[in-house]
C-alpha cells in the first residue's frame, strides 16, 4: 500500500510518482489489504503565450537535473499563479486490478491555453487546472466471480442460500461486507462514487495548497517558468491525498454505504425467514 502523504520533490513527476498518491479501489477482503493505486497520465507541459515582449532573457540561474529552480538563485523574478479549478466526475475509463470490485482515479492536469505574462516584474501565470476523475465498477460478476445481488427479490436467491447471501452482505465494524461470493453492483458504484465526489470537493483546497507553492518559485526567464508546471501539478495531487488519506477514505466510503448493505440483508433475511424463496 502506498504512503498516504508524500516528501517534496525537485523534479518533474514519473507516471511512478503519480502513482504514489492517485486512486481508491474497492477491492477485495480476501488478502486483507487494498490492491495497488492505478498509474494515472503524467502531465505534459503546456504553452507559454502572450506578453512576453519586456520578459527578461535567460540567465545563469543554476538548475538542478530535474529542471525546477536550485536554491537561493542569484538573479530571477518572482511567479504568480492565478490558476483557475475545473473539476469533472465521469463514469468509465478506469482499469479494474485483479481483486478489484470497482475503482475511482484522479487525474491531474494544466489545460492547454495556459499563458505566462511577463508584468511588473513577475511572471504571471494564468491557467486552469483540469481534475479528470474517472470511476467505474465491475458488471454483473465481481472479481472473484461474486453473483451481483441487486435486491431482495434478486432471482439468484435461493431458499438454500439466503443465509449465505445475507452473510456476505452484512457489513462489518469497518462498514466492510465480507462478498466472498456474493456481492451488490449497485453499492459498490455508490461506494466509487464517494470517493470521486470526496476528489472534486477537495480539489479547490490542494490547488490552493499547490498555488501556494507556485507562488513562492522565483524564475529568471519564461523557459524556467515552464519547468514549474509539473511539479505544480503534482504538489496538487500530493496535496490532495494528504486531504483524502487512502485508508482513511476507505473506511468513510465502507461507513457511509454501511447502512443500505445492512437494509439489503435485513431484507433478505426477512423474506428468507419467511420463506419467501424457492
């Protein structure tokens, strides 16, 4: 399991990197830990454009291998981030790990169009930060070959089995159902979906968190202005795990859903006891 909160970086981020602090998959108790974060796309630098007429030419300011800006330079101009936040919630696209019933991704991006502005002095960058957030869970069979329970009147409940069924989706403390083979759809989409609204709720605060950062840099020319750009997105995105924490997101996610998997097996018991299956 990754760290949930991540060091200071002075370089670019690798996809590896990215992967350190992206995505919550509902995966399987069966090993009793989460499967691995899914790699999200690396962001690519984008454009510099407009009023650049009086900004200063390269200097000697000294650079480190990664490309942002070495300690105490001698000569540079403060950067400005004024960074808009656009976030997007879209079902699909998502890559499910072996034990995984469903999963949610964050990805980071500066949208193209950004420009940097050369103006009294400082470097001002206007851009938007595009937060893709992609969620999705399996259909019908879960990983293991769970059989999807959608209700109580679900045809794939049996007189014989009803017990097994309200075993496998009665939640435990941690909120978590066991679904060694039965499992519900439904809730678990649910469950992504926590997770992907937990992202676009957070997004503005780890922006603000990576503006901060932004707005400390000192550059010399456009060109290192343009070397900032990665590892702005990724103090975002290390921003937001650090407000979503993967274990700590997990469990909300299992206690929020708890109650309707407690409804569901309670319901499936009542019918059962009843003898309300063939």
């Amino acid at each position: 399991m990754h760290a949930n909160t991540l060091s200071e970086i002075q370089t670019p981020p690798t996809a590896a990197h990215l992967q350190a602090v992206l995505g919550d998959s509902e995966a399987g108790k069966e090993s009793g830990s989460a499967t691995p974060d899914k790699p999200s796309a690396q962001p690519q630098p984008v454009g510099v454009t407009a009023g650049l007429e009086n900004a200063p030419e390269s200097s000697a300011l000294g650079m480190t291998s990664g490309g942002a800006s070495s300690a105490a330079p001698t000569k540079g101009h403060p950067v400005k981030g004024k960074i808009t936040y656009s976030g997007e919630i879209t079902r699909g696209g998502v890559t499910f790990g072996a034990r995984d019933f469903g999963d949610t991704l964050s990805n980071p991006d500066l949208a193209k169009g950004s420009s940097v502005n050369y103006k009294s002095g400082t470097f001002e960058v206007s851009a938007t930060l595009k937060h893709s957030i992609h969620y999705d869970v399996r259909s019908g069979t879960g990983p293991s070959g769970q059989t999807d329970i959608a209700s109580e009147d679900d045809p794939d409940i049996k007189k014989t089995n009803y017990p097994e069924v309200v075993s496998d989706l009665t939640p435990g403390k941690d909120g978590c159902p066991p679904r060694n083979h039965f499992w519900a759809e439904d809730l678990t989409l649910k469950h992504e979906l926590v997770h992907a609204n937990d992202y676009k709720e957070n997004g503005p605060v780890a922006l603000a968190k990576a503006t901060t950062w932004l707005n400390g840099q000192i550059a010399a020319n456009v060109e290192q202005v343009k070397t900032l750009y990665d590892p702005f997105v990724f103090r975002f995105a290390s921003a937001l795990r650090t407000l979503q924490p993967k274990e700590d997101s997990e469990k909300q996610a299992y206690l929020k859903g708890a109650p309707d998997y407690e409804a569901r097996a309670k319901a499936i018991k009542t019918k059962g006891d009843n003898k309300g299956y063939k």
